[in-house]
C-alpha cells in the first residue's frame, strides 16, 4: 500500500480550515443580521445602535434584506 502524498496530508486539514472559517464568517456576517431584521420581537427590543449595525452588514452583502436595511437607516 502506497501512501499519500505530504502534500495532501497538508493541503486537507488546510482546506477543511479554510471551509470552516469561511462558513463562520457567512453565518455571522450574512446570515445572522438578515434573520434579524425578520425577527420583530428582536426588532422592537433593540436599541438604535444595534438596528443601525445590523442594517450596515446586511447592506454590505451583495444578497439579503437590503430593502428593510435601508428603510432602517433612513428613519
């Protein structure tokens, strides 16, 4: 049996590193503040600050509630 490469011995971890650091930004930067800007109970106990927060990221995707967000930060 031949084993494999060292090159893929490292380049798996890395790359599942990779996927998984990737999936945590997406979750926090663009899932996150879109189901936010669904949740009205959420909505109605956050303070301005936060509204304005979630509203900025949620407009920094190129996909999401940028309706909403920008209803948010025009008021």
């Amino acid at each position: 049996m031949t084993r494999p490469p060292k090159v893929l011995l490292i380049a798996l971890p890395v790359g599942a590193f990779a996927c998984a650091a990737l999936s945590l930004f997406l979750y926090y930067q663009w899932w996150v503040p879109n189901q936010r800007l669904k949740d009205l109970q959420w909505m109605n106990a956050a303070s301005k600050d936060d509204l304005k927060e979630v509203a900025q990221r949620v407009l920094t995707c190129p996909v999401g509630g940028h309706h909403d967000a920008f209803l948010l930060l025009s008021k």
